[in-house]
C-alpha cells in the first residue's frame, strides 16, 4: 500500500513541476525577472507557510502577489496597513441585523478581507502591536473568533505581508516571536538594466495582459499534502538540526564567529520550517525527495529574520546573510 502511495506521490510531484513551469510563464506576462522571488513565494504556498516580502517601493510586489493569486486561483485581497488600523478592520466585525417579518434583533458576523486565499498585508510594520497580534494570530490559528463564534478561514490560507526597509519613521517594527511566524523573509530587489528597460517598454501605456490559471484550489491542497509525505534522509534532518541549533551562541557546537555576534539564534519551529521548505523546493523540481541541496537553498529566506545579531555584528555592517553562509562553509554533511 506505501509502494502504491509512493508511486502516485511521485507522478503528483512530477505534475506539480509542469505546472509550475506553466505558471513562470503566466507570471512572467506582467512580472519581468524576479524569478527566485516567484519559487520563493511559491515555497512558502506549498509548505502551506506564511511569507514576509522586505523590498522598497515600486518592486511591483503588490501586482506580483495579485498575479500569483490569479495563476493559482486563489481569492486575493490587499490590507494597508496604516497607524489607525483597528482588529476588526481586518478580521470582521458583529453588526445587529433586524429580521423585517419578526422585527427580532440579531447580531451577524460580517467577514473581514482576511477571509481570503492570499492576504497581502501591506507595511504590515505600520499599524500598532494590537493589530499586528490580531492578524499573526489568524495566521498561526486559521481562524477568526467573534462574540464567542469560530470562524474557520478557508484553505489555502496565506498571508504575504510587505515591510519597506527604508523609511522606519513611525512603524512599529515586528517582535521577533512575530517574525518567527514567518515561514520565509523573501527579499525583493531592483531589476538588472536589461529587464528595467523591458519593465518600461512593457507597461508604459500598454494594457496589463489577462493571466488564466494554472492550477486550482483542489490542486493546491493536493501539492501542500504531498510536501508533508516527502520522504527526508535522516542524515539531511540531522543536518538541518546542526545548522539552526549552531545558530544559537549558547549552544556546546556553536562556532566562534555565532558567538561573537549573535544575541539570539533560531529555534525550534525554525527547524520545521526549514525542513517543510526543503521538501518543498523538491517537489518543486519534481523530484520526491528533499537532499542536501533543497535545504543548503532554502536556509537563507528561512532563518534571516530569526537571528539577532548584537550591536558589534551590526555596527562592523554583519548580516544574518553574511553568517548563515558562513554557517553553511562552516558546517560537516552527515553521511551515515
């Protein structure tokens, strides 16, 4: 019965990397480069994780959210977040409705637009720490809680939340047991000269292009169980432990260079977030299973916003990129 599972998960994983290739090319209608931000994103989809996008204005990051929603037929909505933004803007909130036969008075729950597929909370770093706890809850419960009704958010369920690196004056940046929720911290750049000019020749005055799906939703939910049956070594989990526990300075194993500039490494939900992302990036590739390789790619986006690194790291312009390569060069494969 595992054989015959096996082999169905192996042709599922062999369609999902057809379809993703499908999906680059419908992407790539309205979004010019940016490729290891689309397999990113789409990491953190399938590892059915939450992810932060860290990029300056003008990236395109909102379009390439709503682009990515269309590909995969997903329901999307945008938040903008701003210092006013109340809880109940976000998740719902109780109205009284009255019945026009009976006249009788009732409470009814109106949803909030995070009752979506993909959420795309906009500077989510701009709206106080009520706010911000409210939707990093809904996150980490997928499901919204109203004058004592639970109200489940429907699958998939994802939250691609944005911060601009840039102007920090009145934000209220994220805590860090925040940022751990965060499957991934995708960094978004500028576009190289070649593709700023296609940026300009494509959509200066030309109609956005019509993106059709690739994908369902049922197929979504297909790939997302596929990624948690994904066989992994035991010499790649024990890997993958030794790289995040070595994060952290008080740890026997930790190197010099972690001790000398780490206040605090990654803990143990970075570990499965490593590893589900490892899986991922797999079946991505259509291959079943995850190697070495899947988690030696996945390691930075992973873990760079769960180090924290002292005042000396940060004032020699150390980081966390800087140290988890160091931590790869730094680290022994096991192999038995």
């Amino acid at each position: 019965m595992k054989t015959e599972q096996a082999s169905k998960d192996v042709q599922l994983a062999e369609q999902l990397a057809g379809a993703y290739g499908r999906l680059q090319a419908e992407v790539r209608k309205r979004i010019v480069g940016q490729e290891c931000v689309i397999e990113q994103l789409m990491l953190c989809i399938l590892a059915r994780g939450h992810g932060l996008l860290v990029g300056v204005p003008g990236l395109a990051k909102t379009m390439l959210v709503r682009t990515l929603a269309e590909s995969l037929e997903l329901t999307f909505r945008r938040i903008q977040f701003t210092p006013d933004l109340m809880p109940s803007d976000i998740l719902g909130t109780e109205v009284i409705q009255e019945d026009p036969a009976t006249r009788q008075r009732q409470f009814r729950f109106l949803p909030g637009p995070v009752f979506a597929h993909l959420v795309l909370a906009d500077e989510i770093n701009r709206t106080p720490p009520k706010t911000q706890a409210a939707l990093l809850e809904t996150m980490q419960e997928r499901q919204v809680s109203s004058g004592g009704t639970t109200h489940l958010l429907e699958e998939p369920f994802h939250v691609l939340a944005t911060q601009n690196p840039i102007e920090q004056e009145g934000t209220y940046p994220l805590p860090e047991a925040q940022l751990d929720r965060f499957l991934m911290e995708v960094r978004i750049g500028y576009p190289s000269p070649a593709e700023e000019v296609e940026i300009m020749a494509r959509h200066a005055g030309a109609a956005e292009d019509a993106v059709s799906p690739v994908v369902s939703r049922a197929d979504i939910l297909r790939y997302q169980g596929l990624v948690r049956r994904v066989p992994v070594g035991r010499p790649v989990l024990e890997y993958a432990a030794a790289l995040v526990r070595r994060t952290r300075p008080e740890d026997a194993d930790a190197p010099l260079f972690v001790r000398d500039n780490v206040s605090w490494g990654a803990g143990p939900r970075a570990s499965m977030h490593l590893v589900l992302a490892a899986k991922a990036r797999a079946i991505l590739r259509g291959q079943y299973a995850a190697g070495w390789d899947d988690i030696e790619a996945v390691i930075i986006p992973v873990l760079r916003h769960r180090l924290i690194l002292n005042f000396a790291a940060r004032s020699e312009g150390l980081t966390p990129d800087h140290l988890i390569e160091r931590l790869l060069a730094d680290t022994p494969k096991m192999t038995k």
